[in-house]
C-alpha cells in the first residue's frame, strides 16, 4: 500500500546515508592524515579520542540516526498499514524528517549543543504527536 508517509520514512533513511558517506568521508583523511591505526586490542575510546571532534561529530549524528528514528520508522509504518499516512500525519513526519535534517547539519557543522537540543526537542514532539495519533487510530479500532 503506497500512502505519502512513506516518502518521509525514505526520506530519513536516504539521509541517514548521507551522514554516513560523510562521517567517511572525513573519518578516513584524518585517520591516514594523523596515522591512526585501529588495533582491536584496545579499547575503542582510545581510537576514537585520537580523532578530531569535527570530524567525530558526523559519526556521532549517524549514530543518532540509528537511535530515536527508529520510533519514527515504527510510527510512520504503522500509521500507513492504518491507511492513515496522508494529511497531516505525513505532513507532521515530513516536518520531523526536516528537524532530523537540521539536526545533523547543526551537530556535524556547529555542534552548539543548546541549539541542538532545541532540534532535537522540536523533532520529538513531533514524533510524539504523530506516535499519540497512531495510538488513537488503535485504539478506536476498526470502523463498523
């Protein structure tokens, strides 16, 4: 079933792609730029704090896109098999798509964290308002 939130779900997911071609496209200079080997008998932090924080940020976003868009993939799936994913349900995960967006482009480029904590604070709203609806369609189960 084809319904307009599943644009913003590929959406996310494509994006998550770009922040992950781009944590490699900075991670691997630095790495040969600063002649950082990974040995796997140390423990990770001792790799990772060798690598400048611009450079971790972006790596530190994709992380983040593996963590509360997980909820949103859920949410935006479930209100689709609902046949609820247009109107404003779409339009409200299309805005949370685009607050995930800033959110990246704060962290990997600025890193203020007030200001993405304010991002990210906007975005879950969102999630949760589009979560909360979908739980109403369930609950009021089926039409007669």
């Amino acid at each position: 079933m084809h319904t307009p939130i599943l644009g913003a779900v590929i959406g996310l997911v494509l994006w998550s792609f770009v922040m992950w071609a781009w944590l490699y496209a900075t991670r691997l200079p630095a790495m040969f730029r600063l002649k950082i080997v990974y040995d796997r008998n140390r423990p990770n932090n001792e790799f990772i704090d060798q690598i400048p924080p611009r450079v971790r940020w972006k790596a530190d976003n994709y992380n983040h896109l593996m963590e509360q868009p997980t909820l949103f993939y859920a949410t935006a799936i479930t209100l689709s098999l609902l046949g609820a994913g247009g109107g404003i349900n779409a339009t409200l995960a299309w805005i949370y798509v685009a607050l995930r967006v800033i959110h990246s482009l704060v962290q990997a480029l600025v890193n203020i964290v007030e200001l993405r904590f304010a991002v990210f604070m906007a975005g879950s709203l969102v999630l949760l308002l589009l979560a909360i609806r979908a739980a109403i369609l369930l609950l009021s189960g089926p039409a007669a």
